[in-house]
C-alpha cells in the first residue's frame, strides 16, 4: 500500500494494499476503497465506496453532505463504481432522506472538472459529464449519455441512455433516450446518430430511432396518439420501444421542437 506521510485516514476507513494515496489526501468516515484504487492528491472522501481501478484527481469532493436543508445526519452515503476517472474539482454528494439512500454512480463513468452530481441521483454506467456539467438532486442519467459542458439539469429529471446534450443547454424536463438536445430550455433534435453508430447501432437500428423521432417532432399527431401509432408500428423493436416507455412514464414531461415552435409537451 502505497501511502503519502501526509495523507489523513480514518481508523475505519477499508483501503486495500493495491491503492495509491497521494499527499495531502483527506480519507474520512466509512469509506470503502476497491482494489487499484487511486487517489493523487488533495481530494477529500467520506461517506462513499469507491469501485476497483477507479482514479481521483486533486480537490475532488465525494461522499460529503448533500446540499439539501432537509438532510439531518442520516446514514447515507455515495456508491461509485469500477474504472471511473473523477477529475479536479468534482463533487458527488451523499445521499439524503432515510438511512441507507444512496447516491449511484456506476462503471467507466468520466467526470471532467468541476462536474457535480447532487444527492440522490442515479448515473449509469459509460455516461460522461463535461466540464461543470451540473446535476440537481434526484436526477437519473442513463446509460452512456453525454453531458455537455456547463450544462444544468433541474432536480427529479430523466436523462435517457446514450442522450448526447450540447455544452451550456439547461433542462428542467425529461430528454428521452437516443436524442441529440440543445439549447435553454435543451430541446430535441433528433436522434444521436454518430453516437449510435459508435455505439454499435446497425443502420436499420438507427432509421428507426430516426423514423421514430420524425413522428414524435411532427404536427401530424399529438404526442398521444403519435405514441399509440410508434407501439403498434414499431412493437418489435426494442429501441423504439425504449423511446414510447420512456415518454409514457415521463413525470415531468419533455420539450419538443415543432417546426418552429417550442412545445410543452406532457403525457
């Protein structure tokens, strides 16, 4: 084990032979460290447990007390998964509500500097967070998604898998998955074609998602009756299928580009 004479740990900190602590490394209140874990210098950890080979780098801020007046000492905590990068300055909150809340990050996740992820929130594994991407409490970002720099994203929304959102956009309602978003408020604009691509998405894979968000953006129908039309034309697919679901459990509802319209849209 690897640790720098001016690291501060905590007696019930779990901390493997494997890692790598740096100076001035701050190791708080019932923290768990994975295997190849490393810590370079000057970050700050308590209340967390920390996937093997994941890497944080100076100043960054995890596990620490959510920003939320209605936490009152609760055992909570944050769980960050394997093989993450977490870059300067990022912070990721514990936890409020009852004991044993959690705030979830999952594998291979990058966060670059000075990206926050709030209390309570749900990341999926692979997304990335840009620099000073910010997320509010409670929110869920899906699976591979990408979050422009500077970006904002209000409490209790729903960002879907491989969703890629434009630097300084702000939402305040859901972003369904496979789409492209921008703007304040960040609106659709079609689906995240290269990234499918990337992503191994075949070409009748991506048409449909193409196909799909073409009707929803449309004036032909409303979003209501477009979803009924996409479920009995596309129930085999299970892409399309991921969009109609994600729309039909939307709370918060999404924003739509219509021609040139802006169009609160709820279900």
């Amino acid at each position: 084990m690897a640790i720098h004479k001016t690291a501060i740990i905590s007696e019930n900190a779990v901390i493997p032979s494997s890692c790598e602590i740096g100076p001035n490394v701050v190791i708080g209140e019932n923290v768990i460290l994975g295997e190849n874990v490393k810590v370079i210098a000057n970050a700050y950890l308590e209340y967390c447990e920390i996937g093997d080979n994941t890497v944080i780098y100076p100043f960054a801020s995890l596990g620490t007390v959510p920003q939320d007046l209605s936490y009152k000492g609760q055992k909570t905590k944050a769980v960050i998964g394997k093989d993450c990068i977490i870059k300067e300055y990022v912070t990721i909150n514990r936890a409020a509500g009852e004991d044993g809340a959690i705030t979830k990050v999952g594998n291979k996740c990058l966060f670059m500097a000075s990206a926050h992820v709030a209390h309570n929130c749900v990341v999926e594994d692979e997304a990335i967070f840009a620099n000073l991407a910010t997320i509010g409490g409670h929110v869920h970002v899906g699976k591979g998604a990408f979050l422009g720099g500077m970006s904002v994203y209000h409490q209790n929304i729903r960002i879907g898998e491989y969703v890629i959102v434009s630097g300084f956009s702000a939402a305040r309602m859901d972003l369904p998955p496979f789409c492209k978003a921008d703007g304040r408020p960040a609106i659709l604009h079609g689906p995240n074609t290269i990234g499918l691509k990337r992503r191994g998405f075949t070409p009748e894979e991506r048409k449909n998602i193409r196909d799909a968000y073409k009707l929803i953006q449309s004036k032909i129908h409303p979003l209501s009756e477009t979803v009924k039309i996409l479920e009995e034309q596309y129930a085999n697919d299970k892409n399309v299928m991921r969009i109609v679901d994600f729309i039909k459990t939307s709370k918060r509802g999404i924003y739509l580009a219509r021609c040139n319209d802006l169009a609160d849209v709820e279900m």
